[in-house]
C-alpha cells in the first residue's frame, strides 16, 4: 500500500456560531470567532489517497485526476466563499435543523464527504484522509470516522 | 443534529526554545564524544522546537469541535511552554536521569499532556528539533 497526498489552497470567511445560544454564550465559547462580520483564512487541504501503483504506470493514480477531483468537488463551491453563507453544508438551516459550525473539523469532515464517492467511484485507490490547515499552526483532519 | 461521523482530529503546533546538551555518566568521555559528537559540547547549544500536538475524539454537535483550542492551548502552555521555554532542559528534574535527546522531549512531553487532557485521546506528540529532524511518540 502507497499513500499519495495532493496539497491545494483556498481562501474563504467564516464565524462560528451556534443559533440556540446566547450571544454571550457564543463569545464566550467562540471568542473572536463569534464576531458575525466574519474572518478568513487561506486554507490548506492535503488528500491523501492509499493503493497500490499500477503496474503500467507506476500511478497509485493519475495526480492530474486526483487535482481536478479537488477542484470540482471542494474547491469550486468553497474557494472564495463566505462558508456559512454560501455553501450548502454550513449555510443558514431550514426549520428545526440544527446548523452545521464551519470549524477546521467540520471542513475536514465535509471535504471527506464530498471527495469519498468520487475517489471510491473511480477505482482502485481509497481515500485515507483528509487534512486542513485554516492556519499554519492549526489543521484538523479526518479519516473516516475509524 | 448532523450525522454520526465517528472520530475526527485536531492539531496545533507550538514553538519554544530551549537548550541541551548531550551526555551520559553512563559512557566516557571518548565515548560520549562518540555517540553525541558536537551536542556533546560543554556548555551546550539551543534550538527553537515545534511541538506538534495531534489530538481526536468525537466532534460536539453543538460547537462543532473535538476540543476548544483555548483549553488545548491552555493545557499546552501550563505543563510544557511554562515549563521548557527559555530554560536548559538538563536542569529540569525530568532529565536528571535521561539525556534531554529529543526522543526523551517528545516522550516527556507526551507523558505530560497525556495527564492533562482528559475530554480526548493524545494521539501525537510530535518535535521537530530543527527543519530537517523530528520525533514522535503516539499512544499505544
């Protein structure tokens, strides 16, 4: 088993924000993160795949494919985006659901979601994990749910 | 409520500088010199370490974390900054009986947040001595 991770940018806003609390609720666990006007980042996603290299190409898979898989999946609904305003998974919820925070957990959690089927439909490598870092000093990942 | 989605990971990298030196009254001094070449060095040299905390558990619904950074930071600073940051790791009592190699770091430094972090699992600690060496040590 090879593992082969492919690294791509983003950038996008977003704030933390639980609507059944208190606004004082949510500063005091949010901190900064609760202010409403939002903030961004510049986010690094690493994809790691895991299989076996062909015998024909050496390829665990083609890093061409792998690159466009992240970008129509991931990064063409959240680059430049505000995350809770704009992209499905975190926008605002309808009635009597509850909403979904874009912490660096979430992302990592919700690019999984978004990348597995793909990778899985394709064949032969499986997707192993995925990581984000929101900063340079902070990721969360994902690989899962194991 | 969103899905169940089992466990998810959350990492922070820390920065403190410290010195050592690396000796053992195990060996001679030739044989110190040997093992340790120039971190051997008398009056010891310094580093600026990174110090990768990787942790996981489940995420809260109603944050959305696997643990609130503060409180990881907060852990963090109590029992290793505040502890190692600008001092000589020689002197500290933990490496009275062990060489202050940067395995040893990592394992201290393991053994101390694991003690401290109860709400999630420690996965790794990982120090990075300079850009071009690391250590880990993992749970289990």
């Amino acid at each position: 088993m090879v593992f082969l991770t492919r690294r791509a940018t983003f950038s996008a806003s977003h704030y933390y924000w639980n609507g059944s609390w208190t606004a004082e609720k949510n500063e005091q666990v949010f901190g900064r993160c609760a202010n409403r006007n939002g903030h961004g980042h510049n986010y690094t996603l690493e994809v790691t795949v895991a299989g076996e290299p062909d015998q024909v190409t050496g390829f665990v898979v083609d890093l061409k494919w792998l690159k466009d898989v992240i970008e129509r999946e991931v990064l063409a609904a959240w680059d430049h985006r505000h995350l809770n305003l704009e992209v499905p998974e975190f926008a605002a919820p309808k009635l009597g659901e509850s909403q979904l925070i874009p912490t660096t957990e979430n992302l990592a959690i919700e690019a999984w979601k978004r990348l597995e089927p793909a990778v899985t439909a394709a064949g032969g490598a499986q997707l192993s994990r995925v990581r984000i870092y929101e900063t340079p000093e902070i990721f969360a990942e994902y690989r899962g749910g194991l | 409520m969103s899905p169940e989605v089992g466990r998810a990971y959350f990492g922070r990298r820390y920065t403190l500088s410290a010195s050592h030196r690396l000796h053992t009254e195990a060996l001679s001094a030739d044989e110190n010199r040997a093992a340790y070449g120039k971190c051997n060095n008398p009056h010891g040299h310094g580093h600026n370490y990174i110090v990768e905390v990787l942790v996981s558990g489940e995420v809260d619904p109603e944050t959305g974390m696997v643990m609130n950074m503060v409180a990881l930071d907060a852990a963090v600073q109590n029992q290793v900054i505040e502890r190692f940051d600008h001092t000589n790791l020689n002197l500290d009592i933990l490496f009275v009986n062990r060489v202050p190699t940067t395995e040893n770091l990592c394992r201290v430094v393991f053994e101390l947040l694991k003690g401290a972090l109860r709400s999630v699992e420690l996965e790794h600690v990982r120090v990075e001595e300079t850009e071009n060496n690391f250590f880990e040590c993992k749970g289990n």
